[in-house]
C-alpha cells in the first residue's frame, strides 16, 4: 500500500507542500487527481526529497500538458524539454530575480514551471510566491472594473540585457532574434478555477494597448507593488532534491539572489499553457 498523500500549506496566501509522493514513480489516477487538485486549490506545490532522473520528471510534468521547447536557452544534453538553471561561484546574476510571471510575452504564456533543485546553498537561494487572486480581489471595485477592459502589451525586449552575468546557455543566434510581443487580459480568468488574477509584472509588461510607455507607467507602477504585497506571499527554502511546480496563470515568482560563492542547479521544465482571456 502506498503513502498517504498529505497536503500541509505553508501560508494562507499560497504554498502547499506534498508528501507521500514519489514522483520517480507514474503517479496512479486518484493520487494524481489529487496533485492536480492541490495545484489549483494553492498555486504552488512543493514535493521534499525527491530522486528524479530527466526522464522521471519529464514524464511527471507531461502530464499536465504540451512541453515547451526554449528558443532562448540550450536545453540539457539529450533532453530538449529541460532548462538547466545554474549559478555558478563566479555568477553575479540569477534566473528571475524579480518579480514575473513565465513567458508571458508569448501568445500561450507557460500553465507553469517545474523546477527540481539538484544543488543547494545552505543559505540563501529561497523562491518566493506571490497569489495574484489575492492581488486582484484586494483592489477596490472601482478599480477592478477599469483594469477589466484594458489589455497590456508583454515584450521580452529586455530579457539579452537581464542575461547578462547568468550562467545559463544562451542558443547560438538567439541574441539577433526578433523581439517577441504578445497582448493579453490585465485581469485573466484562470481556465480551470474560474478565478479572475491580475497579468501584469515588471520585466515583460511594457504598457496598456492603446497607450503610450509614459502614459501607462503610473497606474502599472502601482500594479506592480500592489502584486507582491507580503500578505499575498510565501517563501520556500530549497533542499537538494526538492521540486516546486507553480501556477503562471495565477501567481508571480521572485528566485532571491542572497547567496554568493556556492553553486545553484537546477532542471526546469515548462508546461506550455492557454490564450490568456
């Protein structure tokens, strides 16, 4: 008989750590249901302890859908789905260290990002989580009902700058590439909870449709601090073997880059999610 499956939040606003999992192992109906469930209900899962191969996480994450394949990043050897996600000693810079939610300057944004930590620091190199739920059901209804009729330009134009002192493997030819814009809702509805979020963050939402860079910058200054407000957080602590699967269709992320001359690794893969609407 299996393990019991137990789902402990790590917050009110978001987070929810699972064990009696085995990843490593195909995951039958009813625990994987209950998986699925457990991402929904909290946004971010987390799974402690865990002995993936490549395949075994592959095999987990396509479960909940297609794959992406990076045009951006070189993949591991022999596994084009995965991205390794390292900080060498000698880095500067880290993957995501500011607020954001996965591509979602592509007309599918990622449904979500899963991340397997193969190396730790002992200190530092937490993940922090952010419900943008929360964030949208705080606002007053006066302000809700705008941002419901506007859409926002999303851009990666900054992203060959942001690379800079990362040790991510950037593909050959990915610097002289178009830039990529994609338009979508302020406020999505997540297509499986039904919930209205905010979709808008820092790095890849460059204005409103219809508007200027100036003209938007004020109220999307505010969207931006608003998002990330402590009390729709979480933080996780990562330990090898850990793996955090996150919803982009209803949260922001923020990797902390508090550790220097240590190395960080990770494999991450990402599902390829809906039209934002």
């Amino acid at each position: 008989m299996s393990d019991p499956i137990e789902i402990n939040p790590i917050s009110d606003a978001c987070g929810a750590e699972i064990s009696g999992v085995d990843l490593s192992k195909p995951l039958g109906n009813e625990k994987f249901a209950a998986v699925h469930q457990a991402l929904l209900d909290h946004q971010v899962i987390f799974f402690r302890d865990q002995d993936l191969t490549p395949e075994q996480q592959v095999e987990f994450s396509r479960r909940f859908g297609e794959l992406r394949i990076s045009e951006q990043y070189e993949s591991l050897e022999g596994y084009p789905e995965i991205i390794e996600i390292v900080k060498e000693p000698d880095s500067t810079g880290i993957v995501g260290n500011l607020w954001h939610s996965d591509e979602s300057f592509l007309p599918q944004p990622a449904l979500g990002s899963l991340l397997y930590i193969l190396e730790s620091p002992e200190v530092g190199g937490d993940t922090m989580f952010a419900n943008q739920y929360l964030a949208y059901e705080a606002l007053s209804p006066g302000m809700q009902e705008m941002l419901l009729g506007l859409n926002a330009v999303h851009s990666d134009a900054s992203l060959q700058k942001r690379n800079a002192g990362r040790a991510l493997r950037v593909k050959a030819g990915a610097e002289d590439r178009g830039v990529f814009e994609a338009t979508h809702p302020v406020v999505r509805t997540h297509p499986e909870t039904g919930r209205k979020s905010l979709f808008v963050h820092r790095p890849y939402t460059i204005r409103f449709e219809n508007m200027t860079v100036e003209e938007s910058a004020p109220l999307l200054s505010f969207l931006y601090a608003h998002s990330a407000r402590p009390e729709f957080t979480c933080r996780f602590r990562w330990q090898e073997g850990s793996l955090a699967f996150w919803d982009n269709r209803c949260l922001q992320h923020y990797a902390l880059n508090d550790y220097s001359g240590v190395r960080r690794y990770g494999h991450r893969v990402t599902v390829v999610g809906d039209t934002p609407r």
